[in-house]
C-alpha cells in the first residue's frame, strides 16, 4: 500500500511523534509510570509485521474525541455486540486496514480483544484512507490494552486502567443456593466467594445453607469511564443463617493488615474453619442426599462427609503441622493434620495430595492438603472429614472454640468510626430487602 504509507509518513511529519501528542492533550491527568509494553510470540506473526518488547512511560490517553482532530486522523468509539467479529467490529469503527485486522486475529497479546464481554467500548483512531493508527480498549481484567502502529508493524502495550472506587451494595435471599441467589441480585461470584470466606468459622456454606437464609453486601465496584470494569473487596456484609444474624465489616489498621470484624470489634476468623472444603459454584452445587450403603456398613463411620467433584481442593480448616499422610484402610488416601495440642483433623477418601503436603509440613489455616476423590470405602467422590479431641473424634459444630482476638483499645475509636455507619447501612439494607421480598 504505497499510498497508505506516504499518508501515513505525512502525517508523521505534521503531527510529530503521536506519542509526544498523547502526552501533551495528557498533561494534567495523572501519569502512571512505568509500564511493560508486550511483544508477539514469533511463530504468531507475518514476516511483515515487525514487533517490539519495549519497556517506556505512558500516560493515559486522552477522553475520546468523536470526529476530525487537527491531525488528520479520526477517532471513533464503538461498543462491542453481541456476536461481533473482529472485521465486523473494526468496519464499524472506519478501519479500512486488512493489515490491522490480521494482527488482530494472530497476536497473542491482542486477543483478549476477542474475548471482550458486549457492551464494553473501543476506540481506534484511524488516518484519512483508513488504516488503523492505534486502538484502545479495556480488557476484563481492568487493563488499558492499546495497539499502535509503528512502522510496517504494530506494538501492543498494556497499562493499568485508571479505576475509580464507588461502594455498591446488594441483597439477596436464598432459595436454591448462595449462587442463584447471588445471580438473582446481579452480584458477581468473587463477591459470593469472598462472602462465604467471611463467614467461615461461623458458617459451613456447604452444609448449613436454608432456604429463606438472606445477605447484604456492601463492596467496591471498580470503574473505568463509569463502567464498572471489575468488583473489589467486599467492605461490610450481614449473613443471616436459621434466624441468627452474622455482621462483618473490613478494617485496617493503616498497617496495610486488615480483617473483618463484628460490628462490636470482634474478629471473625477463629481457630477452626467450618468446612475443610474449598467454596465455589463447583463445590456447592452438590448435595448430600445419596449416601449410600457402603458407609452405613462402616461400622466405626463417624464424621463429617461433603459431597464434591473429584479434584476439588481440600484446605485445612486450623494451623498445624501434618502427622500422617498416606493410605489407611477405609479412609483411603489420608491427611492428618495435628493442631495446638491435642485437636487433629482428618481429611480422607482423597484422590490425591496437595503438593508439599509431607509428613511433619507446617500449615496455615485455609492451605490446600489434598483433593477430592474416592479411595477407600467411598463409592462416589466425597471429603470425610473428622474433628478428633485427645483422639476421640467430636462433632466440630457441638466444640467450644477459642474466639479470635478483638480489636485494641487504641484502635478502638478508629474502629467505631468506620464500623457503625457500615453497620447501620447493612442494618437498611436488610429491612428494605425483607420489605421487597415479603
Ligand atoms: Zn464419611
């Protein structure tokens, strides 16, 4: 394209380095150092079509203009539709530039754009016959993605977007699981995940779910351009579970060290999770209603069994340091972990064990020990799981455990500030979704 190019070199020439022009329409918005520009594997390129790794500044382009610039070049933006192709996409936004459309389709880096969810927004600026100086889009994970072309070829860059944090809140009642229930109120599953995690050594999610159970939440919607690119950490949240009510609001120190708390100041985390099993849309579709001959005949069964996929991750519900690790009659493969003494778990029926896991390996409560499976006597995949006392197995659920440490007096007054406006929210939330609902 011998055409193309002369445009092109002219419009070089008038405009200057497009990257110095970026920078000055820039000035004044906040620059976001260093960034790792990403090159193109080889065996993914055209000859042609030369492609740097280049490390340098980048400030964040400028708001989007629609229509001629001064430079001869356009600038449009288009939203991603359902169903779009890249070449369908790109003729919507006047890119004349089979070039562009073919790097697009090959580069590695570029093909997050392939997976853009409806809805999200493109721009490219293009020259006066078409072809594609450069275009921006947001990926979903909240990266500023840019394709720019530089010579005969094109650079991919990617930069942290600018994201603006804006609390969202949400409330929901369970009627099927805690997924539905989160689908039904629009909420993403990191936000069910985290709340589940926030509950856990007062809730098993796997088990202790009913029907009429409701939740409020309180977390940080992470925008870009006023669309919301991703969610963030979950600030204040209320479980309620067979009538009793759970409140946990997120506190830092200033340390960078955080947790969540009741709105009295008392930690959540406990000593014991209440399920050793990993939460997940996965684990907790599952239920426990089939089981099954083989385990009534295992006189000395006692415990805890979850119903999960094979593979799904086991985590220890206590810090501790493993004693046995290993195949043992009925149990099948087997991880016991020795906790302050004389607590122990068991994990059990495993079909495998988590990397490190070895006799006499230290763990943190929540690290992985092992998977799901179906060793031993166990004629479909479940997790048995037993909470032993001086070696006499206990039910978990029936134990006084230890409380975790409250906030400090100095923090005290810290804490309220921040706690009781959260607390008072989450308060409102509830009454307005139990108004909506009944
Ligand atoms: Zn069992």
């Amino acid at each position: 394209m011998p055409i193309a190019k002369s445009v092109i070199l002219a419009h070089k020439k008038r405009g200057g380095s497009r990257k110095a022009l970026w920078f000055a329409v820039a000035a004044g918005i906040p620059c976001f150092g260093v960034v790792a520009a990403f090159g193109v594997a080889p065996d993914t390129l055209d000859d042609k079509l030369r492609v740097e790794r280049i490390v340098q500044e980048i400030a964040l382009p400028p708001l989007p203009v629609v229509g001629t610039s001064e430079h001869d070049t356009f600038v449009r933006e288009e939203r991603i539709q359902r169903g779009d192709t890249v070449a369908a996409l790109l003729a919507r936004l006047a890119v004349d530039d089979p070039d562009a459309v073919d790097f697009i389709r090959r580069s590695r880096d570029a093909r997050s754009l392939t997976q853009l969810r409806p809805g999200r927004s493109v721009r490219a600026e293009t020259a006066a016959d078409g072809s594609m100086q450069s275009l921006t889009y947001l990926t979903p994970n909240g990266l500023l993605l840019s394709i720019e072309r530089h010579g005969d070829g094109f650079e991919v860059s990617e930069q942290q977007a600018d994201l603006e944090s804006q609390p969202l809140m949400a409330s929901g009642e369970i009627r099927s699981s805690l997924f539905a229930a989160t689908d039904a109120a629009g909420l993403a599953d990191a936000v069910a995940i985290q709340i589940a995690e926030i509950f856990s050594s007062h809730i098993d999610f796997h088990r202790d779910l009913r029907r009429g159970d409701r939740f409020s939440v309180v977390y940080e919607g992470l925008h870009h351009d006023g669309e919301l690119v991703r969610t963030g950490r979950v600030l204040a949240a209320e479980f309620v579970n067979q009538g009793k009510s759970y409140k946990a609001v997120w506190f830092e120190a200033g340390s960078g060290q955080g947790g969540y708390y009741s709105p009295d100041g008392n930690s959540l985390r406990k000593a014991f999770l209440r399920s050793p099993l990993e939460f997940s849309r996965i684990s907790s579709g599952f239920t426990h209603a089939r089981f099954h001959p083989i385990l009534k005949q295992w006189t000395a069964h006692r415990g805890t069994d979850y119903a999960a996929p094979t593979g799904t991750r086991v985590r220890t519900t206590a810090d501790g340091v493993v004693s046995f690790v290993g195949r043992q009659g009925g149990y099948g493969n087997l991880v016991i972990v020795q906790h302050h003494g004389k607590y122990s778990t068991y994990y059990a029926h495993l079909s495998g064990f988590a990397p490190g896991i070895g006799k006499g390996a230290r763990v943190s409560q929540g690290d992985f020990v092992g998977y799901v499976g179906q060793t031993g006597l166990a004629t479909g995949p479940h997790l048995h799981y037993e909470f032993h006392i001086n070696g006499v197995q206990h039910d978990p659920v029936k134990v006084a455990l230890p409380e975790a440490v409250p906030i400090t007096r100095e923090l005290r007054s810290a804490f309220e500030t921040r706690a009781l406006p959260l607390a008072h929210q989450l308060g409102l939330m509830r009454q307005a979704s139990v108004a909506a609902l009944h």
